[in-house]
C-alpha cells in the first residue's frame, strides 16, 4: 500500500511497519485485528495507550514476528473511543 500523508489530527495505524507482512493468524481475525479490537472495548483507555497495548499485544501474539506501526499528528488533547465511566 501506498503511504498516507495524515493531514492533523489523524493517526495512521498498520498492522505491520512497511517492508513486513501482516499474520493473518489461525481463526476468524489476525493478530492485529483481534488485539485491536480488544483493546478497543476497553473504557477509559486513551488513544495513544490503546495503540502502545496493541502493538504490545501483537509483538507477544507473533512472537515478536509482526510489529504494528503508527505515525500521524494528533493534538495534545486526550481522546477515548470509551471513555472512563
């Protein structure tokens, strides 16, 4: 895939860093799609730690195999999908 230049307030996440593939794993959904979505339901987990846990879920999940990868330009401000209730 070709690279997205974000504009700011957007964060591009990949399931895998550019030049690597992705696992496609063993049942329904592939590492990354099962850890994010996971981690997704969480409440009170801010964006920027939801895809720290998730990169960690992936590296433990693939032995190490797939590292997910992130870049963008967020504002300072926190952002939850769920937040805390």
């Amino acid at each position: 895939l070709a690279r997205i230049e974000p504009d700011d307030g957007t964060l591009v996440v990949y399931a895998a860093r550019e030049g690597t593939t992705a696992d496609d794993g063993d049942g329904n959904n592939s590492p990354f799609a099962r850890a994010f979505a996971n981690r997704l339901v969480q409440p009170g987990l801010e964006l920027t730690k939801l895809v720290g846990f998730v990169r960690r879920d992936v590296l433990s999940a693939t032995n190490k195999g797939q590292e997910p990868y992130t870049y963008g330009s967020l504002p300072p401000e926190d952002f939850y999908f769920l937040p805390q209730p």
